[in-house]
C-alpha cells in the first residue's frame, strides 16, 4: 500500500503523547489502542516524513524527532482553536475522529466557495469532498455551513475553522521543509505576497539572492489587493506580506514591521509637456490626466491630497485606476497621463531615460514599507533568512 502525503492526525496524537511521556506504552494507553498498532502509527508517521522520530532503544526523540515535537504541537494546538472552548471537554473524541481529508475539504470549500470548485482542485468527486466537509461539521458539533438560497456558504464559525485548518495544514509543509533543512538541504517553499511598491525591486533583489545560493529552493510571489493578501497571510496561503504598511491594522493575529520609509514623486513619460517647466503649478497638474493608485491605498491618499489642491474649476482627471506597475508605465510611456510612483519603483525607467519625475514638492508623502506576519509564527530557516535579508536589503534604501 502506498504512503499518503498526508498525516493521520490520530498518529500525530500518538506521536506527541510519546514524546510528552517518554513511553509508547503511555502514549498508547492514554489514546486507547494496543502497544502494537502504536509502533505501527509511529513507523507509519515515520514512513511518511522520512525521518527517525524516536530512538527505541532509549526510547528518547532524535534530533529529527524534536523538530517534528515541535511542529506537531504547533499543529495539534492550531486543529483546537477551530472548535474553542465549546467543545473543550470532546477533544479526545474530535481528534481520534477528525482526518485530513475533512481539514482539505472545508479550507478548499473556503478558498474556492464552493464544494464543485473544491472537488477540481483536490481532484476528488463533488459527493465526495461534500460528504467530509459535513462529516468533519458533525465530528466537531458546530454548524460550519448555512445556506443562502441556491448556494451553501460558511458559517462565521465555519469561515473560523477553515481559517485554522488552513494553518495546521501549513504548519505540516513546514514540518517537511525543516526536516529537509536539518540535513543541509534547502529545497522548501516560501510564499510572499506583494503589494505594488515592493514587486519590482525590493522582494525579486531578495529571491534573486537566496536562490543563488539555495538552487533547489522555491518562491512564489502572489499579487493581489491588500485585503486579498491580508486575508491569505491569516489563512497561511502566504508567509509574509510585504509592501507599504497600513496606519492602523485591526487583527489579534497579525502585526506589522517596518523596514523603510519611501517618498512619492509624481512621474511622466521623459518628454513629457511638464518636464519643460521650470515651475509646474497645481493648475498645470490638473491640465493631464491621471492614473491613480486603488482605493485605500497610501498612494491614493496621497494623490487625494495633491488633487485637493486644484482649482475648483478643474477637478482631477483620474483617468485609470490599477494597482499594476506593468499597466501604468505603459500608460505613462504612451501617453501624457501623470502618476504617483516612487524613485524604487521607476529605477529602471528613470535610468534609461524613459520616464521622469517632476520637480514638485508633495508634503507629507512619506511612507512606511515594511513586512506584514501572523504572531506566533515559527519560520523554518529558509523564511527567517529570507526575512533577515529582507531587513539588510532595506537597510541600504532607507
């Protein structure tokens, strides 16, 4: 029979009860099964991991075997917080119940909204994926679905559960990853999302780095909307959000760190109509059209402010609205369109000569960049180096 690639929650149970008591004969008393079907569990857990989790002789965990402790509690610890203390006194009963499958089907229900969109992805009948998302709602006791006319939707507590599910099951990639960093091979994954000022120079300069040096390594850069991202760093969709820091984040689980400040400069194609000015006036700003960063955005608030500025009688044009970088220079380049970038973004550009920044002040345009993380996160070694050189990188542009 071949190994699945994924764990059986019951085993880990079995695992970090081992390590806690120091016995497989206790760990397997305290979950109820015989001293047999417990070594069977753990050469299993073990099979599946490729690693010597404990030592029999001694019974004593290897150094690989105190990674896993680790992570597995982690994990274990994350699976409870999608039921709270409503259920605490039925954790044995969930535990011994609860599978993976049911943790999959309920975060891809919540990822893709629906149970049709799920079984594509986890490539498994729609019955099928429908059957463990409701199995794993019975197993816990809480309504995690509700219907809204034709469509089944997640329930607060539902959209809760999915929420920690998805983090135990992150938790579990890392485990692997860092196993595989115990034996000096670097060849885990790590997910950023970017927000607009950091996708061309800061985040590619970083990966650039780190992937000389760990060839087998892999990254992925996920673009999106701010509330988009924020929501896959909750769920553990992505490691790190990095980009321009918000004034005020509202979350219990994550905080923001910055790294430097940066200053926009209102910027046009080299020729453009401005660059002859020796003084440009607000009234010469409100003459061109604009592309605009998206709502809520620093940069938008930014513009809102220089827009403020103009006569009365010749409001803003803000002819396109994008969060692409790739959009709103092949708007500036082609057109007379004027926009709000920093000097990072448009280093290339400026560079050779094909865009320009105006000689005009704009007060209070500072802002912070820095990296968005969940608390409590436990990086592997390839994500803390990839943060710390994130650190030195920005180190430099400040």
């Amino acid at each position: 029979m071949p190994t699945p690639d994924h764990p059986n929650i019951r085993h880990i149970r079995l695992f970090v009860a081992c390590a806690e008591t120091g016995s497989l004969t206790s760990a397997a008393a305290i979950l109820g099964i015989t001293q047999p079907a417990a070594s069977q569990a753990l050469r299993r857990l073990e099979k599946l991991l490729d690693a010597t989790l404990v030592e029999r002789h001694a019974m004593m965990l290897t150094a690989e075997g105190k990674i896993a402790q680790q992570r597995f509690r982690r994990l274990l610890g994350l699976i409870r917080q999608a039921w709270g203390p409503a259920a605490k006194a039925a954790i044995g009963i969930i535990e011994m119940r609860l599978t993976w499958p049911h943790l999959r089907a309920i975060t891809t229900f919540a990822e893709h909204g629906s149970f049709s969109a799920a079984a594509r992805t986890l490539e498994q009948s729609e019955p099928a994926v429908q059957r463990a998302a409701r199995e794993a709602e019975a197993i816990i006791g809480i309504s995690l679905f509700e219907n809204s006319g034709r469509n089944v939707r997640l329930t607060a507590a539902g959209l809760s559960a999915a929420r920690w599910f998805s983090l135990a099951i992150s938790e579990f990639e890392n485990l692997r990853d860092e196993l595989l960093e115990a034996r000096n091979h670097y060849a885990g994954r790590i997910s950023i999302g970017t927000l607009p000022l950091t996708r061309t120079f800061l985040v590619p300069d970083v990966i650039a780095h780190l992937a000389n040096r760990y060839p087998l390594a892999r990254f992925g850069i996920v673009e999106g909307s701010y509330e988009v991202l924020i929501d896959d760093l909750e769920r553990g969709r992505i490691d790190i959000l990095v980009g321009a820091l918000r004034r005020s984040l509202v979350s219990k689980t994550l905080y923001q760190e910055p790294l430097f400040d940066f200053e926009l400069s209102i910027a046009g194609r080299a020729d453009h109509p401005l660059t002859q000015r020796r003084e440009i006036t607000p009234d010469d700003l409100a003459d061109y059209p604009w592309v605009v960063a998206r709502r809520d955005t620093p940069s938008r608030e930014t513009f809102n402010a220089v827009a403020a500025t103009f006569p009365k009688d010749k409001p803003a044009r803000q002819s396109v609205e994008t969060g692409s970088l790739n959009a709103i220079r092949g708007v500036l380049l082609k057109s007379d369109h004027l926009a709000l970038l920093s000097h990072h973004q448009i280093r290339y550009e400026l560079e050779a000569g094909f865009l320009a920044a105006m000689d005009y002040p704009l007060p209070d345009s500072r802002r912070p960049v820095g990296v968005t993380l969940r608390r409590h996160w436990l990086p592997t070694a390839l994500q803390a180096e990839f943060l710390a050189l994130l650190k030195e990188h920005s180190a430099e542009l400040d």
